[in-house]
C-alpha cells in the first residue's frame, strides 16, 4: 500500500496507534527515550493492550533517572522494553582516541558520538521491524514542524515511520499525563522538558524553547542527533 501522509492527518493518537498494532503488531516498534511523549504513547498502547515492541537506545550515558522510569514502566505496565546499546568496539576507539567529552569540541564530533552511541543501534533495531513509532511533535523545535503522521521513511527504507503525536501542544502532553496519571521521569521536575543523554542536556530558564537543553552549545537548526534527519 502506498502510504499518504494526508490520509492520516485527521486520525487521533490512539487511532494511529490502533491502526499500527493492527497492521505491524511486533513488527512496529516504540522508539522510547522515556521523556513525556514516549510516556504517553506507552500509555497507550498499555490501554489498548497492544502487541507492539517498545524499544530504547542505551548509549550509556543516560541520566540515573532515566533508568529508574525504565524499571518503572516496566512495573507498572509490565511491559518488556528491549534495550539496544552502542557497539563496544566503536565506543572504545571514541574514547580511546578522543576522550569522554569530545562532543563538546565540534559539532563533527558531536555527530560522531551521537553517530556510534545512538544512530547505529537505532539502525540495528529497525533493521528487525517494518514500522517505527515515535514521540516526535512539530512545535518541539524548528526542525520538526513539518513532521507528518505518518511517512515512509526515505532515511531508512522500506520502514514506515509513524508520529501518532504530531499535532500534539506540549499543554496536551502535559493534560493527558495528568489525566490518566502516568508515571513520568523526575527529571521533568528538574526542570528538563526534554530528555537526552546527561552531558548533553541541561535544565531549561522559565521562557525558554522546551529543546533548549539540548546540545545548548550548539545552533537550534544542529539540535538533532541523526535519529529523525528529515522530518
Ligand atoms: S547526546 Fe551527547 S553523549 Fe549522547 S550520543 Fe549524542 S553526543 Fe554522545
């Protein structure tokens, strides 16, 4: 089937997710960084008791937070999250040449670490799916606001990419959390919106852009990590 985004412009999170368990099931994964959005697509998922793969990248450099939402979602929905990490190989060459901080140096360098700890474990976990879902919403920074629901994603073909919150507000996100009281990273409290590996995010100032934390040293139009190159 051809996938045009308009046919799903007008579908509701939960119909996204709905019509991606019917027609992936275990094939589709969640691509979850266990910030906000990941939390609200598990919920639901959770509700509709769907057979889908949720899954995460470990780059190991995650906040201690993060992995204690890990367990706890695990708990509370008993849910398996199959965890990828970087190959061991490439992050001990990283490290052994350039040291545990060379992605402050240039964005090269940051694109290289992101690149091994990120990018190619996510390239291994969607090599065993047809389909992926994520949390990404067009108001979250300047490279996403042409995000459709679903696409069929050019940077990692035949896969169909699907981003059942992209027409989401970041009040919504926050309505729903609080509505179906789904647990959340307490890092949220710490005042990081956003959440990301912990050298490369920091908390965000009262008016700030909700991506501000990330990669802070860097230009807005920079801030991605090679997992979602066009939106
Ligand atoms: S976010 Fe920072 S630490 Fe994490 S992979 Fe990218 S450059 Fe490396």
């Amino acid at each position: 089937m051809q996938i045009s985004s308009k046919d799903f412009e007008t579908k509701t999170a939960e119909e996204l997710v709905q019509w991606t368990i019917d027609r992936y099931g275990l094939q589709a994964g969640l691509a979850c960084s266990f910030g906000m959005e990941d939390m609200v697509l598990i919920d639901i998922i959770a509700k509709l008791k769907g057979p889908i793969t949720i899954f995460t990248l470990d780059t190991g450099r995650l906040h201690e937070e993060t992995y204690q939402i890990m367990d706890r979602v695990r708990s509370h929905y008993g849910l398996e999250i199959k965890t990828y990490f970087p190959n061991l190989e490439q992050v001990q060459k990283l490290v052994r040449e350039k040291g545990f901080f060379s992605f402050k140096e240039s964005i090269e360098n940051r694109k290289e670490c992101c690149g091994i700890r990120k990018v190619e474990p996510l390239n291994r976990a969607l090599g065993e799916l047809d389909a992926w879902v994520t949390g990404l919403r067009r108001d979250q920074a300047v490279t996403r606001t042409e995000t459709p629901k679903v696409l069929e994603d050019g940077d990692h073909p035949p896969l169909v990419k699907i981003n059942p919150l992209a027409d989401w507000t970041q009040d919504q996100v926050e309505s729903y959390i609080e509505q179906h009281k789904v647990p959340v990273n307490a890092l949220h409290k710490k005042n990081y919106p956003s959440i990301g590996c912990a050298p490369c995010t920091r908390p965000i100032e009262p008016g700030e852009d909700i991506r501000a934390g990330r990669w802070w040293w860097e230009n807005p139009e920079h801030k991605e990590c090679g997992l979602h190159p066009r939106n």
